[in-house]
C-alpha cells in the first residue's frame, strides 16, 4: 500500500512539474508576444508620421513652386526679355519633367497572360507570362530612342533620374508600386513611335510570343503628367 502512495506521489510531483514548466511557457509566450506587438505599433507610428512629414513638405514645396509661377508670370508680363527667360524656363521645365503636357503619340498597355488570353498557358512557368521591371524598361528605351519627348507608366513620369525595379510580384516607378496592367503613355511622331515597338522581330513582338498581352493605341490628345520626386545634384559641379 505504502508503495503505491509513493507512486501516486512521484506521479503528482511530475504532473505538478510539468504544469509549472507550461505556466512559466505560456506566460512567457504571451510576454514575447505582447513585446513584439508593442514593437509594431512603434514601428507603425514612425512609419505614419513620416509620411505625414513627407505629404506637409511636399504640399510645400508645391506651395512654392506655385507662388514662384506667379512672380515669374508677373516679372514676364512687364518685361520683353523677362517674357523670353520665362518661356526658356518653361520649355527646359517640360523637358525635364517638371510640368504636365500633352500631345499626340502613343499608349502601350502591357499585362500579364492568363489561360483566357493565353493559348497552351502552362502554369509551371507562370514567370513567362508575367510583365517584368525589364520589359517596362526596354519599351521605354524602344520609345524614348524613336523619339518620344515624354513618357509615363501608370502615371509615374519617366526622367534620367527615374527607376523601374523588380518588388517582388509588383514592380516599383520611381519608388512607387504597381501592378499589372501597365499603361506607357508616350508623346511623340506616331508613325515614327508605331514602327518602332512593332516591327517584325521587335520588343513587344517577343512579349506576345511569350504569351503577355500587348496593346498599342495612337492617341491625338494624350497627357503625361510631372515628375513628382527631386533632382539630386550632390556631385556635378558647372564647368567653366
């Protein structure tokens, strides 16, 4: 008898063990959870009012470059050579996308393949199908060698200073996600534009091969809008 209480007693002490050892894991669990929750929160705060920060800098400063449209109209209108450096501003301002324009050329909307638009879709090289950064790339290389004077994709405007990486199944204009599909809009001789992207055994001829949707339109009225980001000059210097 004597034996089995002390079996029954080695079996509590274990049980009682083991129930510790679960109390001390949970609770320890639900602190590492509580720290990491605690820890996002932060991380989404900062992230909140950086952002904000960046959107009251940026209403700024278009703030100011308005009211300096302003003076500098004002300065034209009572100055012949004024009204010249004004129009050169405005000119260079639309070459290096700095306004809005329009004009006639081209609209390219590129997207993924699917089974639907896709003849033989085969879903173990879904890669094939899909729209990458260095598609987006060669069409706009293909467009500004034609001729294009302006160009965007989704309305991101393309300038010397613009990227177009791969993020993931996204790809990133000038910091900016986008998905599929993708609109290039270009500005320029449509004759000269069209048989560019669509001659035999070009770019968007190989897209098609490889099962992308392709679209090309010509447009008499298209507008492409301004570059939104910053010009860095930290190292070129005029040279006199």
């Amino acid at each position: 008898m004597k034996k089995q209480y002390l079996i029954i007693g080695v079996l509590c002490f274990i049980i009682s063990i083991g129930i510790t050892v679960q109390v001390k894991t949970v609770q320890s669990w639900n602190t590492s959870t509580s720290m990491q929750s605690t820890t996002e929160n932060k991380l989404k705060d900062s992230v909140l009012k950086e952002k904000e920060k960046y959107e009251r800098t940026y209403q700024e400063l278009q703030d100011v470059t308005t009211e300096l449209e302003n003076i500098r109209s004002t300065v034209a209108d009572s100055s012949t050579e004024a009204s010249k450096i004004e129009k050169q501003i405005s000119e260079l301002n639309a070459i290096l996308g700095y306004t809005d324009v329009k004009g006639k050329g081209l609209v390219v909307t590129v997207k993924d393949g699917t089974p639907e638009n896709t003849e033989g879709f085969d879903t173990d090289y879904l890669s094939m199908y899909m729209v990458h950064d260095g598609d987006l790339k060669n069409i706009v290389n293909e467009l500004f060698n034609a001729g294009a004077e302006a160009v965007s994709i989704n309305g991101e405007r393309i300038v010397s200073v613009s990227s177009i990486m791969c993020s993931g199944n996204i790809i990133r204009v000038n910091g900016e996600k986008l998905g599929s599909p993708y609109e290039i809009k270009a500005i320029g001789n449509p004759n000269e534009l069209y048989g560019q992207l669509l001659r035999p055994g070009g770019y968007l001829e190989w897209m098609e091969y490889e099962g992308v949707s392709v679209e090309v339109r010509e447009e008499s009225n298209i507008t492409v809008p301004k570059y939104t980001g910053v010009y860095n000059s930290d190292y070129i210097k005029r040279a006199d």
